[in-house]
C-alpha cells in the first residue's frame, strides 16, 4: 500500500491578504477576457467579450 502524505494546512487568510486593488482585478479582467474571446464559439459573444476586454484595456491605460 502506498503511503500517504498529507498536505500542510492553508494559512487562514486575513482580510488584508484577501483584498485586491481594483487596477489588478482589471489587468486579470482584461485577461481573462482576451483568452474567453478566443474560445467562445458565437460570433457575437466573441464580439460581446472583445468589447468589454478593449472598454476596460482603455480605462485601465487611462488610469495608470
């Protein structure tokens, strides 16, 4: 039988470590939808997804 070896706990996570600013969860949106765009299989949705990546690509350029 093999033998099993349990993983350490995951440190509870603090309030603070659980923030994230809003410039990255826009830098991980745009990303996310860059890569949703490329699967989706609807025309239109790939244009639905492909206009809110580049509304929110605008701002955040703007913003930083």
């Amino acid at each position: 039988m093999a033998e099993i070896i349990p993983f350490r706990p995951k440190p509870k996570a603090t309030e603070e470590d659980s923030e994230l600013d809003l410039l990255s969860a826009v830098d991980i949106a745009i990303r996310d939808l860059r890569d949703l765009s490329r699967r989706l299989r609807g025309k239109a949705s790939r244009q639905q997804a492909e206009d809110c990546r580049q509304m929110l690509e605008r701002a955040f350029n703007a913003a930083v």
